[in-house]
C-alpha cells in the first residue's frame, strides 16, 4: 500500500480526538475534558460514575443524589486526523481545553472543574 492509501486509511479509522463534557441538566454545570480517545473516555467517566468511582468527588456526589438520566455526556469539539506521522496532539488538545474553559467557565458553581493555577 502506498504512503497516501495508507494516510487516507488512518484518516479514515482514526478515533475521534478533543473535548468534551459532561453536563448535569438539573444544575447546568458541566465537567470539561479532553482526550485523543472521546469514545473511550467518556465511557470511562460513565463506568467509574456508575460504581461510585470518580475522582471528581462533587461530581460523583450529584451523580449519587440526581441519577444517570439527570447527565449528558456530549463532544464539544474535535481535532481532525494529521498527515504528519509523528504529530503528538498534545498541545494541540490542551489549547482547545483552554479555550474551551474560558468560554464556560465551569468553575465554583458553575461546574465540576478546578479553577486553572495562575487564573483570576
């Protein structure tokens, strides 16, 4: 297979990178994340949820009082596959975090996570 079938297939199979979040419907706050595996994290979140395991104690505690039905779990932005073999997204993630926190601010009552060091 050729360097371009091959760019194509990984294109084309490539799990789905990014942030999301997961948004408590009763109370409006939400819990942003990011991974290069959305699928896979968050059904993590959802396993260590439903066996009373998450490390995000408030979080866990809503889930507790409120239920599963009372959550979505939603992808808010994607980065789409690189033609760049050693391209870590790394970075790349972790500013779409950023930006994605300062747009909803889900700090204090407004959401689950942790105010960024450094930040107002």
């Amino acid at each position: 297979m050729d360097k371009k079938a091959l760019t194509r297939e990984y294109k084309e199979n490539a799990l789905p990178m990014g942030v999301f979040q997961i948004r408590n419907t009763v109370n409006g706050k939400v819990l942003i994340g990011r991974s290069v595996n959305l699928p896979a994290i968050l059904n993590r979140h959802r396993a260590e949820l439903r066996l009373s395991g998450h490390r995000n104690r408030a979080l866990q505690q809503d889930w507790n009082e409120l239920g599963a039905e009372a959550f979505e779990f939603e992808i808010l932005d994607t980065l789409p596959p690189s033609d760049r073999p050693a391209y870590d997204p790394a970075d790349d993630l972790k500013a779409l975090e950023a930006l994605w926190l300062e747009k909803l601010t889900p700090f204090g009552e407004r959401g689950y996570n942790d105010k960024p060091k450094g930040g107002s």
